[in-house]
C-alpha cells in the first residue's frame, strides 16, 4: 500500500542550527494492515505523518502510495489527499455550523456542491458503524468528547480512503474513551478492510495495532 525509503528531514531551530528529525526512515505497509508508531514528544511522530499525509516535503527519500510516487514534481497532492488519505488528529476539528451528519460529509464537497444519495447512505452507515447514527443532527457543542472523535473518524472515512493516518487520535481523551477510540480504529480495519497508521505516545493504544514500530533517533526500529 505505501513505501517509504530514506525519508529524511530537518527544521531549522531559528539561531542557524538544524535540527535533523527523520534520519532515513524506511517503512513499508502492505494494504489492510493496521500499523502504530510510536515515540516520546518531538521524536519526528508527526512530522512523518506529515509527510505519509503529503502535508509535509521530505528533503530527501522516496515515498510510494500504491503506484502513485507521492514526491514526483506537478503530482496534484490536494486531490491525491481527497481521494486517497483520511485524517484523524488529536482534536477532532468539527465545524461548529454544521451537524454531525454534515461534518461527516464536508469532504465530499471538494468536487461537488451538495453529496449525492450514495454518500449520504454511506455517511449514515459509518455512524452507525461507529455508535453515532442517534447525533447525526446534533452540532458539536452538544457532543461528548467521544462522540465528536467518533463523527471525525466518519469524516475521515467517508471518501473510503486508501489509508486513513491518526495522529495522536486520543491525545486528549480519558483512558476509558481513548480504549474505546482505538478498539474502533482496530474494528475500522477489521470491518472495512482500512489501512491504518497511527502515530501515538501511549503503549496501550499501540497494542491495538497488528504491528508497532519505534522511532527512536530519527529513524525507526
């Protein structure tokens, strides 16, 4: 599904030293598989997430999502993104106008100026999936803190992605949601068939995986 292969990456720290955070960092998952990588803060977590998301050039590697090489000069990674990587962050980013069920749908409306009956049906299958189909007319401000992570995995999910990304997805969740949070990312997978990489702080979110990594140094172990 995706290859990485000599990522590297450095930021300059403001006083003319340069600070190097991905080291050549090699990391292949194959399609289906559920992956979380993990790492202390400011270990480079979410600056290669960043770059898996195409948020983020690397300064040097290859990077490969399916056939597509994502660092190939006038490559459209906008749509790239639209079409085939869903997000899920540490703050579920809902926008308050709009409903639980409109949230849901927001990215469908890239390419289009209203979803059409088949994402609609779609939408309402994910939350039932997910627990949420009773606050699909609900804002945000109504929802627990759970129920907003769940809408946003719905969003992320709903443009049926070739990988979804999470980055630190129950960072500011209490251990009873944030156990409930990744169960459902581990059932996401299992259920939809969806490649997962998350990049998380927490051991126990990382058991949910089929597979862990450690960045450690700038590069993974």
């Amino acid at each position: 599904m995706l290859k990485l292969s000599g990522i590297r990456k450095s930021f300059s720290d403001g006083a003319n030293r340069i600070n190097e955070v991905l080291r050549g960092v090699d990391l292949s998952v194959q399609s289906g598989e559920f992956v979380a990588i993990t790492g202390v803060s400011g270990s480079g977590k979410s600056t290669l997430l960043n770059i898996l998301g195409t948020l983020t050039e690397p300064d040097g590697g290859s990077y490969f999502l399916g056939n597509e090489n994502m660092l190939t000069a006038g490559v459209d990674r906008s749509a790239l993104r639209n079409r085939d990587i869903g997000f899920l962050f540490q703050q579920h980013r809902l926008l308050p106008q709009l409903t639980a069920l409109g949230n849901v749908l927001l990215p469908t409306l890239a390419n289009a100026k209203k979803p059409d009956k088949e994402q609609i049906e779609y939408a309402e299958e994910l939350m039932k999936l997910t627990g949420v189909e009773g606050v699909a007319a609900q804002y945000p401000a109504t929802l627990s803190g759970g129920e907003a992570h769940r809408v946003a995995l719905c969003r992320a999910l709903i443009m049926k992605p070739k990988i979804l990304l999470a980055d630190e997805p129950t960072g500011q969740l209490d251990l009873e949601t944030s156990a409930q949070i990744a169960a459902l990312l581990a059932a996401t997978n299992c259920e939809l068939a969806t490649t997962i990489v998350m990049v998380t702080h927490s051991e126990e979110m990382a058991r949910f995986a089929d597979k862990i990594y450690a960045i450690r140094e700038g590069v993974l172990e």
